[in-house]
C-alpha cells in the first residue's frame, strides 16, 4: 500500500520551518515548476537539476530549458541552476523497452535513470535534501516517483528524500493559474521519442489546417479582439480602441488599405494576421501577430514560413521583420523561419515605454 505523500511532505515541511535547508529539485520543465518553486522557495535554498536527457530532439530540449529560465527571470529569486551535459545515448536506453503506453515500466525506467542522476550529484555536491518537481503531473506516477526517492536514499544515502505528491490539495490548480499568468510554452508531449513520434503526427495534423488569404467582412469582431488583447497589444503597435467608432475605423483602414493585410485562419477561424509594414522593389517588411491562445504552438512559425514562400513566389528576393528585444517568443519564430538577425536596430516608445527592437531578414538568392 502507497504512503500518505502529502502528509509526509507537510510534515517535512513544518519540521524544517525557518531553517531554508539547502535543496536539490529536479525540475523537467518551466511550466511542471510553476507552482513548486513558489511553494518550496518558502522553505529552501533552491539549486534546481535540469537533467532530461529523455527530452527529444535536442532543440525541444533546448526550447524547455529558455522557458525554465525564463519563469526563474520572473520569479526573480536566489533560485540556481545546474544543466548537465545532454546525453546523446538515452533514447537508445530508451528503445530497449519499445512502443508502450505512457505511464509503464519504461517510463519506470526513466524516472529512476533521472532521479538516481540528479541525487548523485546532490550527494556528492552535500545537499540536504533532493526531490523532483514530476509528480505534479496527472500522467506520472506519484507512487512510483516516491518509491525511487526512497530506495535512493536508502541505498545512497546522506542527503535526504523529500516525498512530495505535487498534484495533491489542489497544487495541480495552482500550477494551472500559474500558467495562465506567465504563458510558458507547454510541451504536449512528455519527452522521448516514443512519444515525440504520436505529438509530431498529431502536430501536423493540426497544422494542415491552417491558411492564409483575405480578410473578410465577418471576421472583424475577431480581428478587433485580437488587436484589443493586452498581451498583443504590449508587442505589436496599435492606438488603443476606445470605442465602436475607433474599432469600426481602424477594420475600414484595413480592408481598405492597398498594403497586404492578411488572416491566419485555423479552419474557418481567425487566430492571427500577417501584413506588410512597407515595400520597395524586391525588398518588403512585414509584422505578425498570432492570438494568445494559440500562442507556442508552431501555428505563427509555420504561417511565417508558408507566408515567406508565397511571397518569394511573387518576386520578394529580401523579407524583414521586426520585434522588441523582450518579446523572445516572436525572435523564436523568425528564427525558426530562417531569418537572420541584421545591423538594424532602433529604440521605439510605445505605452510610454522604450522599446529596443530587433530587425531580422530572410534574403533569397
Ligand atoms: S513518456 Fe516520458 S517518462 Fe516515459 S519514457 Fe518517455 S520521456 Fe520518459
């Protein structure tokens, strides 16, 4: 029979109250670490063990890794951390098992292989405690994770296992609102290439649905929505609409304008637009904004992309872009689009702040 977790974790937790022992947290990714990190910075000195060789292919790893140290900007604490060298072999290790349903004995296998890693080097670098951030998950095993937690320290140890069931009294609620506040990027797929494999056909599933042409008459509430988002509005340059009539000028602007303005649709649905800033022979720059919610989910990077075709097509030999220095999110994009960062760069005030923004370009021969 399992133990009571969660007990054992609030009574670790009272006992240790106000002496911030030294912790070694194995963290899988920024947003399994939201609400973790908020509640056992209370109680510990933080170094956080970024080991997930189990993470394929290794840009995802990469792209997971910026999201972590991205949320550790934002909780702006004396948190550290720790990155181990990417073992290139674990997904071999991995294959041994083959195809299987998540949550099994290869990912039985996996956890231990992590958590044995990051305690080692809890223990050799004296650490008081060692735990791991992954039973906030509802797909992983919270049994299984206190299990290996507790042989290791019973085979290795000096530093002790914290048990921990993140996901209890409402901690997976929390990690939720957490995520809503701080957008991190949210893998959908667990990490190895097992799982990789079913993500990237479901991925390009959903991405064959996307389009560009036009905008029409009837996606104006859409579109309107979209420019009156807070978040789009703190990267992409709009006057505010402060009423019916600053909304219906700024559609009839639009529709009327004979710059290119043109809607990234998802089925039948608006969820962002593309449109030219300026243009001058075979030279044009363009500006981009994809809705929130479908933020991160390669939906702008493969509209770029298609987008950038089209207009190559059509005689365009130099593409540029633009964005603030901040907003790493759209830098992401061009870059996986292929654009290269130029000389170009300028300070712009916009909401009565100094913005530093980047140019980038895609140059076709
Ligand atoms: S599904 Fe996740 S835990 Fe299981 S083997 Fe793959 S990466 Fe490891």
């Amino acid at each position: 029979m399992s133990k009571n977790y969660l007990k054992l974790f609030k009574d670790e937790l009272e006992k240790i109250k106000g002496q911030r022992p030294k912790l070694l947290l194995h963290v899988c990714c920024g947003p399994c670490s939201e609400y973790p990190l908020v509640l056992l910075k209370e109680y510990f000195q933080i170094t956080i063990y970024y080991g997930n060789p189990n993470i394929y292919p290794l840009d995802e790893y990469d792209k997971r890794l910026s999201e972590l140290e991205h949320y550790l900007d934002i909780l702006d604490s004396d948190i550290k951390l720790v990155i181990p060298s990417y073992d290139n072999d674990y997904q071999k290790e991995l294959m041994k098992f083959g195809p299987m349903k998540e949550g099994g004995r290869r990912c039985a296998y996996c956890y231990a292989r992590r958590m044995k890693e990051a305690y080692l080097y809890a223990q050799k670098e004296s650490y008081d405690y060692f735990t791991t951030v992954m039973s906030i998950s509802n797909h992983k095993n919270a049994d299984y994770i206190n299990r290996i937690g507790e042989d290791l320290y019973k085979n290795y140890g000096t530093v002790k296992y914290l048990y921990a069931d993140l996901k209890k009294e409402g901690g997976i609620d929390k990690n939720r609102e957490l995520n809503k506040i701080n957008r991190l990027y949210e893998q959908d797929y667990c990490g190895c290439i097992f799982t990789y494999q079913v993500h990237a056909s479901k991925k390009e599933e959903r991405l064959s649905k996307l389009s560009i042409h036009k905008l029409q008459d009837r996606d104006k509430n859409a579109l309107i929505a979209i420019f009156k988002d807070e978040e789009v509005s703190k990267t992409y340059m709009v006057a505010p609409l402060k009423d019916q009539k600053a909304e219906d000028a700024l559609f009839s602007k639009i529709i009327c304008n004979p710059r290119r303005f043109d809607g990234i649709y998802l089925e039948d649905r608006l969820i962002g637009f593309i449109n030219e800033v300026e243009s001058k022979d075979a030279a044009i720059e363009i500006g981009y904004v994809i809705a929130p919610e479908y933020q991160r989910q390669g939906y702008m990077s493969k509209a770029l992309e298609l987008y950038m075709q089209e207009l190559n097509k059509q005689g365009y030999k130099v593409i540029v872009a633009a964005a603030f220095k901040e907003n790493v999110p759209s830098i992401k994009v061009m870059e996986r689009c292929g654009m290269k960062k130029i000389d170009k760069e300028e300070d712009i005030m916009y909401q009565g702040k100094m913005h530093h923004c980047l140019y980038y370009a895609k140059r076709y021969d």
